[in-house]
C-alpha cells in the first residue's frame, strides 16, 4: 500500500514509519517539525540524541534501500496539504500529526488554543481533502484512551448499547477528558464520525493508552534512526520520568496517591497495531475504534516496577510522592476492554519484560544528557 504518515518525525510516527517501510509499503512523511520546535520552545530535548529528519531519512535508504519521501509543511495549511496528497496519492493516511502533551495543553490559554486549531482544524483538512480528491482513502487516526476518562463503569471499545426507558440504541461511548489536549482528541473523534456518517469515508481511531519504549527493529539498526525518550514534566509520562529518574539517584515522583490507572503498551505492539488496522481498513461509511493498549497499570504500580528493575541492575531507587499538579481522581474503577485487536492477531509485548532493555538502559547510557532542572512539574491544572 501507499501510506503517507502524517507527523512522521515524531515518536510514534517515526517508528511506524520505518517499520512500514520494512513490511513493503511504500511509505511517505509529512511533517512540520513542530515538535522539534517545541523542545526549543521549552528549552528541553530528547534524552537520546535525535537526528535532523533528512539525515534520519537518508540513512534509513542507505541501510535498506527503501526511499522515503518528504513532505515539510502543516496540515493547517490546506493548499500545502492537498498539494502533498496529489504528489504521493495515498492508499491509508496514518494521522499522528497532532499536539499531544496535556500539560502542553494546559500551560496558558495560547497553549490550549494553539492545540485546539492545530489538532481539530488539522484532522478537518484532512477530512475535507478526502471527501474531495480521496473518498476511497483508509484514514488512521490516532486517539487517546484519555478520551474515556475515568467513568466507574467499563470502558467499551468506542461504543455502549444502552436501554432507556424501554427502547435501546448502540451510541459513541460518552467522554469525560481530562485537559485541553483530550478535549482536542474528542472533538476529532466526533468529526470524524460525522464524516463517515454523511459523506461514506472509512476511518479507524486508535484510542491508544500511554506508549513506551525506545527500541523497534528498525529503530535500532543505527544510532541515527533512534528514536525519542522525552522526561520532562511536559512531554514525558510518568514511566519514563521514573525511569530517567531512577538513573540519575533522583526520588521517583509519584503524583499524589498514584491510583491514577491507564491503559499501557510497547512502541512495537503501536507500529504492529497499526498495520493491522491498514491491512484490515474499514467499510465505506465506518467509523471503527479500537481500544489499544496491553496493560493496565497504576502509576503507584509503575513506580515499584521501575524500583525493583532499578535495584535489579544496581540502581538505587526510591519513591516519593509529590502534590498533584494535575486535577484528576487518585483512586478509581478502570476497566476497559481492549478485544479488537487481539482479534486481528497483536501478539502484545509485556512491561515486565521489556523495562530494563527498552527504557533502563537507554536511561543510564544517556543520564549525562539529562536536565537536572526538568525533573519536577512545572505546569499545575489548578488556578
């Protein structure tokens, strides 16, 4: 298949990228380097040091022969994006191009609106376009489980058949985001579901959990196709603070009681999700969810995983718990059902086996890159 990756420099895409490139298809980025921008913005980087896109993407051709065009532009920009779908004419657009920090989200008003436009009127373009050049493309949107929040009943892969005073109808699971960014996510959803409703497109929203995990096949043939490891209290999950932290003697810094339970998996078992959704595309007309994740895990619960693998390798590890600078239930009912893409045949990756190899010891490697001064939130959701 064509598929061209939108937002392919970045974590998830630039893995994806490459291992579809692996499998055969003949793949695309389109970026806009944004993300880059803003670590400058920040004043943050990477843990492992990243190359510029065009080197990243020469020595990918160099190691396998597979060449990857490039397209640098933002998906706001509907000329330049059109453009850029005439050029390569694709079979499956995977969507990753969007803001996805939720304290980014909610450093500032600016921060929220600059999500919102860039996130929804993005994924509206990209609506547009294939209603009007595209109809028969497969669009792969990356969600979030942070779409569900938190509800005390489970979670439902999308949808919830409901009965209601004697008559029963299956409707959109209801959504309860948690920050600006989440907030972002749902309005793309429900956009999305308009889209294949009125106009016959075919879409698959990956509500994805928290990913972790630096090495793929691919991205560690060579030190220039690694991949990102973000830790700072901006873009980095709490798994991989912990484990930044835990390299460098630093407490790990649970917020509050650490209940806060997500949905988890492993960088691989994301690329491998997402051939499955584009080799398995949805009908004309559908608006399809999958829930992807592996696990589920506390942060409390990651905490002592990333204590007993530290000590483990010599580490010595402790855990301190923080005041919350997020507004969010600290213990609470989280169950969701994750079937759909097990029964397509994801065979997942487990943290468990995966913790030293994937995330610690890229840790220790690289602890003299580490900014001592972004270990601690910086960003409150509280006035």
């Amino acid at each position: 298949m064509k598929v061209l990756i939108i937002g392919g420099d970045g974590y998830c895409g630039w893995a994806t990228a490459l291992y579809l490139s692996k499998q055969g298809h003949e793949v695309g980025i389109l970026d806009s380097l944004v993300r880059r921008f803003w670590d400058l913005e920040l004043g943050v980087e990477t843990l492992t040091p990243i190359a510029p896109i065009q080197q990243r993407i020469k020595r990918w051709h160099e190691l396998t022969g597979k060449t990857i065009p490039l397209y640098l532009g933002d998906i706001t920009n509907y000329d330049f994006l059109i453009s850029s779908l005439r050029q390569f004419q694709p079979d499956g657009i995977i969507h990753f191009g969007e803001q996805r920090s939720a304290p980014f989200s909610m450093i500032d008003r600016q921060h929220a609106v600059m999500t919102q436009i860039n996130n929804v009127s993005g994924t509206l373009n990209i609506l547009y376009a294939m209603k009007d050049e595209f109809p028969n493309c497969h669009l792969v949107k990356l969600g979030t489980m942070g779409e569900y929040g938190t509800p005390n009943i489970d979670i439902e892969e999308g949808y919830i058949t409901i009965e209601h005073n004697g008559r029963k109808d299956t409707l959109p699971y209801p959504k309860q985001p948690g920050s600006m960014y989440h907030l972002s996510k749902v309005h793309d959803s429900h956009n999305i579901q308009f889209a294949c409703r009125i106009w016959g497109l075919r879409a698959t929203d990956l509500n994805q959990g928290v990913v972790y995990g630096v090495l793929t096949e691919e991205t560690g043939m060579d030190e220039l196709l690694i991949n990102r490891l973000d830790y700072d209290g901006v873009f980095g999950t709490a798994l991989n603070r912990f484990c930044i932290q835990a390299a460098i003697g630093h407490p790990l810094t649970v917020y509050g009681k650490g209940g806060q339970t997500r949905g988890f998996l492993d960088i691989r078992d994301t690329v491998r999700c997402i051939e499955l959704a584009i080799n398995y595309p949805a009908e004309a007309g559908e608006f399809r969810v999958f829930n992807q994740f592996t696990e589920q895990f506390s942060v409390g619960d990651l905490a002592l995983m990333v204590q007993n693998a530290g000590n483990a390798i010599g580490l010595k590890v402790e855990i301190d718990h923080l005041d919350n600078p997020r507004i969010e239930k600290e213990e609470h009912y989280f169950n969701a059902k994750n079937t759909k893409l097990l029964d397509l045949g994801l065979v997942p990756h487990y943290l468990s086996d995966s913790l030293i190899d994937s995330l610690l010891n890229f840790a220790v490697k690289y602890q003299n890159r580490v900014n001592h001064g972004e270990i601690l939130p910086k960003v409150t959701w509280k006035r």
